[in-house]
C-alpha cells in the first residue's frame, strides 16, 4: 500500500463543469481504474489461490 494511483481525469471535471450524471460516471471510470491498478499490483498467482481455496 502507499503507492499512489494515477488515474486520468478530465479537466472538466476539475474545473467542476459536470452534471450529476457526468460526476457519477467519472466516478465509476476513476473506481475501475483503481480496480485495474490494485490487480496490476497483486503478486502474481494471489488470485489464483483465492479460486482454488473457495473450490470454483
């Protein structure tokens, strides 16, 4: 942990010029890119062992 995730966020959105709609889906892009970085950052085969244990 400690590691900083970059993540590209438009800068519409910085300068605060979207709608409600538009900040939802920013936030689903920028919580999938976080989902993406923390896989990347998995040791490799942790994954695995989490299917082997529960038996899929």
């Amino acid at each position: 942990m400690g590691q900083e995730v970059e993540t590209e966020v438009p800068r519409a959105a910085e300068a605060g010029l979207y709608t409600e709609g538009d900040k939802g889906r920013l936030c689903a892009l920028v919580r999938a890119q976080l989902v993406r970085a923390q896989h990347a950052y998995a040791a490799p085969g942790a994954i695995d062992s989490v299917v082997s244990i529960s038996g899929m």
